[in-house]
C-alpha cells in the first residue's frame, strides 16, 4: 500500500515554490514528523499567480495542511479559499477547511462564546452604520476598548481605542494604538478613525469591540489543541497594544518575549480560564478565547 500523501501548503513567491524541499523552510519540523509516521509530505507552496498549478498539486494527495495568514503584504485568501473548497469537494482533505475558520477561525468567536467561563463585554457590529450608531457613546461610558476586524493576523485591524478629550469636546479626540508591530500611539477625532475602520466591513467584514484589559502586560497563554484533546501551552509576554517605551517601537524593550512550551500535564496551566495561579497571573487584551486562521490553538486574546 502506497503511503498517504500530504501536501503543506504556505504562501510564496515562484522562485521559492521551485527551490521549496522539506529542510528549508520553517515547517521542516512537519515534514519530519510525519515521515516518521510513513507519511509522504511535499512542499506546496502557493500565491495567485500559479494558483491552478497549486490546485493541480492538491488534486494529486490525500490531504492538505494550509499555513496562509488571511492578510499577507496586501494580499488576502480571497481567491485560496474558494479553490480550497472545491479541492475539498473532489477528494483531498483540507486542514483548516475554509468553512471551519468561517465558523471557529475568525474573531467572531469571541462574541459567539462571551457567555462562557472566559466571556466578558463583548459587542458585534455588522455594519458601518451600526458601528457609527452604537460605538461612541460606549466609548464614552465603558472607557478604553479593543476593537478588532474579524479576519487578521498579526495585530492587523486590531486597535486600543480611549477618550482623550472631554465628552462635551465637540472634537471628540480619541487616542489610539494599533496592535501592529512597530506602532505608536497617536491622537485624531473619533470620527476621523471609525472612518478608517469602515474598509473592515468589505466583503462581509465585521467588527469586534471588547473592553481593553489593564492586565495586558502580564502575558497571553494559547491552548493548543488535536483535535478535541489539549496537548500544550504557550506562554508569551506580549507588547501588542502597550505603549512603546522612550527608546521607540524598534528598540528591544519593545519586542514580544519568548513563547514559552508547556505539556497538556503542566500544573500551571490546567485552569487557564478558571481561578487559580495562571488566571491570576496573566490576562489577555481582552481575556477571551480565540482561534487563529492558521494554527490549531485557543488562545487568551
């Protein structure tokens, strides 16, 4: 019997699809992995460009492990997914599928779930016009809040957002960080910024607002899960929506520390959203569960 066949897939230009192997690239760990399980693994590396030749690879294997961020240089899975779920449709298995990041892979999660152990004041907007409608005047009530675009990663799309004026100010000034690496604060009308956020809403974007959690700087735990079993956690002291020390955004005191391993077994983390030593410990921006598009984790975000 011919040994299954996976295709991982991540996003890349054509030179690197031609000199891609299974030693020179970041996933190399994968690859070893599973030709340790009998698993034949190849490199697919994708972009637009050659997207049929890609879809012609994936038709070839049993299955497909997909490593693309939903934002990437300007560049969206706008025309991945749908291929990806027609690959689907004719065979090969498809990890993470489209339609399961639709369901648990985008920051909508956080308002589906507010209701569990982990929930907190969490508001959905589904239109400029409701965002316009309802968001100033709990800015104004509730204090500092975290809004986020549904699909992103890296801090893209998710901002820090607080009064810096008097209500009464008829410039309603706010004060703003984006979550973005290298960002600083900075200080325009409240009306000038929820402008800026309305291209969230394109396509079916949504927008979350959570309130901003002061215990940030404690850290962030991702729980990492196979299938429906824990298998380990991160813990990493994060920077993402803290003000950047005088040195500046690129100085060493402003970069995220280390991601930091434990075992599903770890005493330290077996009540991450429960009280107890972690939970009191370390907090989240917004101290809510979430999954990323790309990896297989929960995480305090």
């Amino acid at each position: 019997m011919a040994p299954f066949r996976i295709a991982i897939l991540w996003r890349g230009d054509r030179e690197a699809r031609r000199t891609a192997s299974a030693q020179n690239n970041r996933y190399h760990r994968i690859f070893e992995e599973l030709s340790g399980l009998g698993i034949h693994a190849e490199p697919a590396v994708y972009d637009e460009e050659f997207a049929d030749e890609v879809c012609e690879q994936l038709l070839k294997v049993d299955g497909v492990l997909v490593w693309v961020d939903p934002l990437s240089r300007g560049k969206t899975r706008a025309l991945l997914d749908p291929m990806l779920r027609d690959v689907a449709s004719r065979g090969p298995w498809i990890s993470a599928h489209p339609d399961v990041i639709l369901k648990m892979g985008t920051k909508e999660v956080l308002y589906r779930t507010k209701h569990l152990g982990w929930g907190t004041d969490t508001h959905l907007y589904r239109t400029a016009t409701e965002f316009d409608a309802m968001f100033p005047s709990r800015l104004q009530s509730d204090g500092p809040r975290v809004l986020k675009q549904n699909r992103g990663n890296d801090g893209q799309g998710v901002w820090k957002v607080e009064p810096a004026s008097a209500p009464t100010d008829a410039a309603n000034v706010v004060r703003v960080l984006h979550a973005l690496r290298g960002s600083v604060p900075e200080e325009l009308p409240l009306t000038e910024f929820m402008s800026r956020c309305e291209t969230y809403f394109a396509s079916g974007g949504r927008i979350i607002d959570q309130p901003f959690q002061p215990r940030l700087p404690e850290g962030m735990i991702r729980c990492y899960m196979g299938a429906d079993e824990v298998v380990g956690f991160g813990h990493q002291l994060i920077k993402a929506l803290i003000p950047p020390p005088p040195e500046g955004p690129d100085s060493p005191a402003a970069q995220p520390g280390p991601r930091i391993m434990h075992g599903a077994n770890a005493a330290q983390s077996t009540c991450i959203c429960s009280p107890g030593p972690v939970s009191n410990r370390i907090a989240g921006s917004t101290a809510c569960c979430g999954r990323s598009d790309a990896t297989n984790s929960l995480s305090i975000v």
